[in-house]
C-alpha cells in the first residue's frame, strides 16, 4: 500500500484477487483496478517515473504500471519477491527475496538484475530517498543491513532487538526506525552513525511503521494488540494510541496527514486524519468477499466507491459518529 502524495491517488493490492486498485485518497473511490497474477503483494511508486511497482510473491515478478493509464507497462523475473523499494535517484528496485536469503537490485528499464547480496531472512526494507541508502531487516539474526545506494555494497551492520522488521526512515532528521516483533519495541538509529539512540516499548505484536516527516510523527501498527500508536519523533513517546481491529499494513499521505490502515482478515481500511485522530471504516460487508487482503493490500469494491464509511470523531473525550 502506497500513496502518490502528488495525485492523492493510493496504491493497494488484492493478494488473492490477483489485482491491483488505484484509489482516489480523499473520496476513497476506486479509479481503476489492474489485473495482475502471482498473488500482488509490496507496492512502491516511483514519482519521477510515474510508475507503481508491484510484487507478485507467488508469480516470481515484479509488474510495472504506468501511474496515468493504469496499465500493465512491463514486467521482469525475480524469485520469490516480498518487499520492496524504489531509488529515486537511479530508478533501481531493490527487492527482498526471504525464501532465498537474497536481496536483488534490479534496473527496471531493463530488467536485469544488477547486483545480488546475500543477507539471512531479509524482511523489511526502506529507503533514505535523499541520500540513496538502503536498509534491510534480517528478522532472524536481529541485524539491520546498511546498503550504500551508490555500490550497491553492504557498507555497515546493526544490532537491533529481536525479530526487526518493518522499518521507516525520517528523511528531516536522518532518523531509521525499526519495529522489532519480539521485544514489542522499536528502535530509533541515527543515520550518520548507525548506531541505535533510543528504544521505545510499544503495544504487543508490532509488526509496521510509517512516518509523516512533515509533522515529525510515526505511526506503528501492533496486530496483537490490534492498535496503532502515535509516536512523537521531537520526544519519541508514545502519544497515543488507537484501536485498530487486527491491523496488518500501515501508509501516509504526509500532505494531507491520513494514515491508511488495512485489516485483511475482514477486508476493511482504515483512514485515520493525523491531528483529529479521526477513524473512517467501512461497514463489515461494504467490500466484496473475493477481495481478500494479505500483507500489503486491502480489499476494494469491484467497481465504483467503496460506499458506506463509517466515521468516528473524537472530540472533547467523546466518540461521535456519522456516515458519508
């Protein structure tokens, strides 16, 4: 799930429907819905190319769509792809591959697959997009690998907590945060000196994190304890959080400061506005069954709007509710 901040258009996959819906990010209406096999999974958006790319987990590709027309650009063969980022200053894939330890870096203009590292159970990826650095998790060795976007060598490596996986980066304070799974914590790493500053306990099962630079806040989801957490980056403290039913991919719009959250065990996204705390959701029912959502996707309406969202306004204290 990823969002095109430019366009306000969000990028989502459908695992088992085996498509791909670009969603308008303010009416939540459905735009255009791509067809695309193997099980779409990771999503990222290159804005200068004006190109999505997503992986199929179980169709060893990676697709490239075009962010305008919708369609199905060019795809190219990567074994067993999971996540995945985009540099924005060469346009190359760098994408995870946990069945074979491997990360490749991949020229997608070609095709071909530029370099290939070796790191046990890699799992999370991000992306310094300014500096053009590279981090990966290795969910089992508890280490975040350093890659220097320039070489394409692993150029440093770092300690975390246990089970480290999803990871965000704050590209105004060169700041790297690392949900570790196990420990229910998440790890705050200085950039310059790639060593750990700070670890913040957090709610059971962290599992991703997302960060609005703009307004200095991360957003962790904890499918365990079904919440998301706001944490303030200016004191990293958990400022509050919110109840999110089994929450499982986490996205920002930092222009508009939403968060999206997608639940795929019931087929349901949450919009949740930064500052009011406020929470849109779609009655149960109100997305078809056939689109069911694993990882990084959410399940959409076929066609049209997803109608009947649900939204929960706090305000002074008190829950109000309302439907549009």
């Amino acid at each position: 799930m990823v969002v095109d901040t430019a366009t306000n258009t969000l990028f989502v996959s459908n695992y088992q429907a085996n498509t791909v819906a670009l969603l308008d990010g303010l009416s939540h209406e459905v735009l255009k819905t791509v067809d695309v096999s193997g099980n779409p999974c990771a999503i990222v958006f290159d804005q200068e190319r004006k190109t999505a790319y997503v992986t199929a987990e179980r169709g060893d590709k990676v697709y490239a769509i075009d962010a305008i027309s919708g369609k199905i650009k060019t795809s190219f063969d990567v074994v067993g792809p999971y996540e995945m980022v985009v540099s924005s200053k060469t346009g190359w894939l760098y994408v995870t591959s946990d069945s074979t330890g491997r990360v490749f870096v991949i020229d997608p203009e070609s095709g071909s697959t530029l370099s290939t590292l070796h790191i046990e159970a890699p799992c999370g990826i991000t992306i310094n997009r300014e500096k053009d650095i590279v981090y990966v998790s290795s969910e089992t060795t508890g280490k975040v690998h350093v890659i220097d976007g320039r070489t394409n060598n692993i150029v440093a490596t770092i300690p975390v907590e246990e089970g480290p996986r999803g990871m965000a980066v704050n590209p105004e304070t060169d700041t790297l945060l690392v949900i570790n799974t196990f420990s229910n914590s998440v790890s705050v790493i200085d950039e310059a000196e790639n060593r750990v500053t700070d670890t913040l306990t957090v709610d059971n099962g962290p599992r991703r994190i997302a960060v609005n630079p703009n307004t200095n806040t991360a957003y962790v989801i904890s499918l365990v304890e079904g919440s998301l957490g706001f944490i303030d980056l200016n004191t990293n403290t958990i400022i509050e959080s919110v109840t999110v039913p089994r929450p499982y991919d986490v996205a920002v719009d930092s222009q508009n400061n939403l968060v999206y959250v997608s639940n795929p065990f019931s087929n349901q996204l949450y919009v949740v506005e930064g500052f009011e705390r406020e929470i849109v959701t779609p009655r149960p029912g109100a997305i078809a069954a056939e689109y069911i959502i694993i990882g990084v996707a959410v399940g959409v309406v076929a066609a049209g709007a997803a109608a009947g969202f649900m939204i929960l306004r706090r305000r002074s204290g008190k829950d109000t509710e309302g439907r549009e």
